[in-house]
C-alpha cells in the first residue's frame, strides 16, 4: 500500500529513522555502561519497545498503569511507574505485582504508608524508587533534604517494601535553548541522585538503582559516572521540538501524520489534521516563533515550508504566505505533518502505519487510557 | 459508586446538567421553528445524541466519517457530514450514502467533480450542502461571488448530487469577547447564507436548507429568519471557554474530569490529569489570562479557586498561591477539572462515568478515530 491508499489522518512512522533512533540509543547506554530502561509512554507500542531492546522485551518505563499492564500483557517483565503513585491506584499496582517485576516511584510518607501498609497486608514486597527532585519542581523530594534522607530510610524499613534506589527527570531540560543549558542540566540530575545515593549509601542503605534521563539530557550529557540506567522516551521518534532545540537532526525525525487538503484558497489550504490529530502543542515557540503547530512536509517527508497555522477540531489550517502556489494542493492532496510534540500526537491515534521505501508495510497498534 | 471509587482520570458527565442543556437548546429550536441538528463531535457518544433530541436517533451533524458510521450503526439516519467530502473519502461516505440519508459537504469544484462522477457511476444521487463562509475563513465559498452560485449549479444539475442548501458555521465567534460582538456575528452568519438562498431561488434553485450554527451565536442571535436547521454542539456540555465567554453559566458546564493528587508540596500539587487527559486547549486567556489549563474543582463541583497552571503528558501541576492551605490535598485526594475546551477534552476519553446525585450510576462509551 502507498501513502495514496490509506485513510486520513493517520499516524505514520518511518521504519528506517526508527529502527536508527533505536540503535543509536541503545550504543549511547552501551557506551556509558548504563541499563537502558526507554519511557514508552511516547509511542504506547509494545512493538516499538521491542524495537528499542534489539528484538527482546527489556526493560521499560512506563506513565500509566494501563500502559504497565498492557506492556506486561506483551511479554515486559521489568517495568518501572515513573510517576508517584497515590492511594487510589494502589490495589491495582499491587495486582501487577504479582505477575511481574513492577517498580513503583515514592516522593512523600502518605503514599508510602499506605503502599507500605497495603503490600505487607498482601504478604508482597514491592520494588521502590524514591523520585528525586533535580530542578524540574514538578515531583520527587529535595535532594538536599534532611526528609530525602528519613523517606529512604522510611521505605527501606518497611517489610512491604523493597528499596532499591533513586530516580529523577529533567524535565526543564526541555526548556533549555542551547547545548550548553543541556548540558548544564544534564550535569544537575546526575549530581542530584548520584550524591543523594552516596549519603544514602554512607547511611548504611544500600542503593542499587540510580536511574536519570531525559531525551535532551540523554543527547548532550557530559558524564554518567554512578548512574546506573537511563530513561529517555522522545528519541525514538523525535519531532519539530527536539529538533529545534537541537536533540536531534530534522531528518531523524520518525512520526508523521497523514492528512488531506480538505480546502484550498489563495489565502490558505486545510488539511483534515486537526487539534485531536495532531495535539494542540505550542512546540518550540521560543526558539521559532513561527512553528505553527506543525510543519507539513511533501511526501517523501521535505519540508514544503509550510507551516500549520491554526487548529481546530478536525481542520489544520495553513496560511499560505503571498504569492505561494498552492496548485500542488487541491483538494484530495495529501501531505506529512511533522508534529510539535510527538509523544502528544501519537497518543491521539489507534495504530501506527509502518512506512519502509515508500510503502506501508505493517500497522502497530497503540495502548490508549489510564 | 461514589467518586471516590473510579479510576483516575476519568471523564465525567453531570446527567442533571446535561439534560438541561440539551432542553433549553432543544427550547430554542423549537421557539425559532427550525430544525435541530446538534454537533455529536463534542461528546461522540449515541447515548447524548439521543437525550439532545428527547430520546430518539434524531438529525445530528458529524466531524468525521467514523462519527458518521458509528452513529449510524447506533440507530441515527439523517446525518450531515459538516467538513467539505475530499476525494479520498468518497469511496468510504458512498458506502454509507446507501444505507442512511448522509448529507455530504462541498465548497470547491474540484471535490464536486470528483462526488459527482463518483455517485453517478453508482446509481447514487447524494444529498448535498454548500459551505459558506460566513467570516470564519476556514473553509467555505464567498457568498456574493460568482463562484458561489455557479457551484450551486453546477451540483444542481449533476444527476449524482441532489442540492439541498447552505451551511456554515460562525467559528470566529468564538473569538468574541462581548454579547454585542456575538450578536454581531450571528447576523453575519445568518445574512451570509440567507441572502445567497434567495440568490439562489431567484436562479430557480431550489434551496431547502439553509443551516448555521455554533454554540456562542445560537446563544445570542437576534434572528434566524429564514434559517431551516441550527447545529450548536459544545452547549451540551459547556466549558470554561463558553463560561468565560457568557454562551452559559459556570453552574451549566456538566463535564469535568475526575483526578487524584500525586504530589504535594508547598508550592504545588500534581495531579494525575494530564496533556492527555485534558488536552493542551489554552482557553479563554484573551478573558482570563489566569485561566491556566483548566479550573479545580472540589468533588461537589465547586471552584476551588485553584487553576492548572502546567500541563506535562500524565501530569497537570497546580501552582499554589502563596499561603494556600493545601491540606485538603494529600496525595490520593479527588478533584474535578472543568476544561477549557470540553470538545477537546471528551476525545481524549473512551467512555463517560454519568453522575447523578452524587453517584456514578452509568457508563457511556465514546467513538474515537477517523
């Protein structure tokens, strides 16, 4: 089938550019002695974890507990939830428990009582990562903190649970506009939980996991001396953001998404991609004003410079700068969009079309919900 | 089951709330003697669709051919596909065309050609609207260009296409930020299809229908003289746009969705309704710059004059304001959010959890894809 033939808008992911990503992270691991543990919340596919271990399902992080036991349904069996767990999803972690090797992520006592509390209960000892805040001031504890210190402890003495060490994000790396912030950052969460491990160590407790990443950090990191695993997601598809901010070329970019011109006029075109398509991510304003929400290439993935201009529901619009001809856009053309934030577009679809030379080769399906 | 129970996050719907919107619209309709035809892409649940028309599959309009085909499996048989039919589609809306009265929309010659070719070689005579643009630009011929009136013609006498009228939608209204501007806007809308209807039948066509309609102008209008069918679709649920807009209340708005807190510290919490979950629709900030991603509320569905004020893929951060008390906000804690863009935010769900009195006491599932 060629990209003439199937339905629009769909989510497209170029094989080649795939399986490169994957093979280029798995050497940068490799290379830095580190456990490669990719966040699959990005793609939602068990195929492309698959992909990202050489063929084998190896470890994972995962940001849903849908996605945890979908990925355990696929054959995963070391399976990190980065996110802090609270009460109301404890009786169904705990489920997973029994069947894998589900590791969950603490950053405070009340869940840590009532995890701690709730896996003794059922005879279980669940694997712990205590989040570690490294700048991002979204979850995880300061790692300078006297609290860090009592948690850990906290955790370590409890029957129920097994503390097997620290974990951190460096979201705001995101929100850096050089290398060298990158860089920066990247030297800050390794520096956050590396040192928090070695009081922690110093302390008498034993810390077997020191696990950081980013896609930014993971591209311009200087050092991962004591880290032990790293979870990058993004890299395996990239996007307008990550290239723009320099985490990657353009052409790695792997995720597209189909669409249709809909509507041409002299003053714009509309593609049948709209806000649920594509995600309304702003993208990387900051570094270029006018991304739009979205660039949208040729076919053969080229850049047409054009840019999508407005969202709504089921419409992308793309103004059409003074003078462009659009003759190669009548309605019924089509066109790749590459997305502002692919980990946000890929959620909104089903399934993937495999794309290799030119032709869709095989459809992955996605995990959706909660 | 009370709130407390479901899992997070959730997509909630107020049955009180909801039935009352859909009777005043329902109301409005029936005072101005046209015909109702709500928007199901704002909820893309049957089940709403039939409370919107008293319980019967009545004429509703659609955003994607998968809305189309799933509701007429649910029973609904008189549906207009409101996004201008592009040829790759026509092979798939044909399919329907032969087992429900699907009204196709085109506003170029281009797809005209293609339909009319397409259904002709299939003994099909499809029924067709003309878009009009009213002002929104998106999509849509000019009204008073000659282009206009020779499409209508050129339908008109293809023996594949039954013309049937006019259709536009106002979605610049949106952009309003007063009554006045709104009442404006749906004179425009109104004016722009009616004047080319009379056009039209001074020509000797036949212009049945004659259909506007968005939530904020069948809201404010003065007068639908000489409109046939209004298809409104976010009053259903409202929002914090529409709220912030006066198209409602804040008391009117029936979806919200259900989270839990994961973290908590001094500055903030986190909670488990993220990009996702909500959506990244930035809302009424020309009216409300502080409206954030969406408003807190407690489980009773009060504000809690909290506000998202970042929103990551699994996680919505809650900046706190100096000197809140968060002590209602342990993690673990519930919280309802009123989006945005309620549009937006239901298709991020697969199903709504129906709230009354307090208690869960149905599950409707959501149409999702294209």
């Amino acid at each position: 089938m060629t990209l003439a033939e199937p339905p629009t808008p769909s989510a497209l992911v170029d094989l080649g550019l795939l399986l490169r990503n994957a093979d280029r992270m798995r050497a940068v691991a490799a290379g830095a002695g580190v456990v490669l543990r990719p966040h699959v919340k990005t793609h939602k596919s068990p195929r492309i974890a698959r992909i990202q271990h050489a063929g084998r399902p190896g470890p994972i992080t995962v940001s849903t507990l849908a996605e945890a036991e979908a990925f355990a349904a696929a054959g995963f069996e070391d399976i990190t939830y980065a996110v802090p767990i609270e009460p109301g999803k404890i009786v169904r972690a705990l489920l997973l428990c029994r069947k894998i090797r589900l590791t969950l992520d603490l950053d405070g006592p009340e869940a840590a009582g009532a995890l701690a509390c709730a896996a003794a209960k059922e005879s279980l000892r669940v694997p712990v990562l205590l989040e570690v805040d490294c700048g991002d001031h979204r979850c995880g504890v300061e790692p300078e903190s006297a609290e860090s210190v009592e948690l850990a402890r906290r955790v370590a003495d409890s029957s129920g649970l097994d503390f097997r060490g620290l974990l951190t994000h460096a979201g705001h790396s995101y929100a850096a506009t050089s290398k060298e912030s990158v860089r920066r950052i990247a030297g800050e969460e390794r520096t956050a939980v590396v040192s928090l491990a070695e009081r922690l160590r110093a302390g008498g407790l034993e810390v077997s996991t020191v696990s950081v990443g980013s896609t930014p950090t993971m591209t311009h990191f200087e050092s991962l001396d004591g880290v032990t695993e790293i979870r990058p997601g993004n890299y395996v598809f990239f996007d307008a953001f990550q290239a723009s901010h320099g985490s990657c070329a353009w052409e790695d970019c792997a995720m597209t998404v189909l669409s249709a011109v809909v509507h041409r006029s002299e003053e714009r075109i509309v593609l049948d991609a709209g806000a649920i398509a594509l995600s309304k991510d702003e993208g990387p304003r900051d570094l270029d004003p006018s991304c739009g929400f979205g660039r949208v290439l040729d076919l053969e993935g080229s850049d047409t410079g054009l840019r999508i201009s407005k969202l709504t529901q089921e419409h992308g619009e793309v103004a059409l700068p003074s003078g462009f001809d659009a003759s190669r856009f009548p309605p019924g053309a089509r066109v790749r969009i590459l997305p502002n934030h692919s980990c946000l577009t890929a959620a909104q679809h089903a399934e993937y079309l495999v794309l290799e030379g030119g032709e869709i080769v095989d459809r992955w399906p996605t995990i959706r919900g909660w």
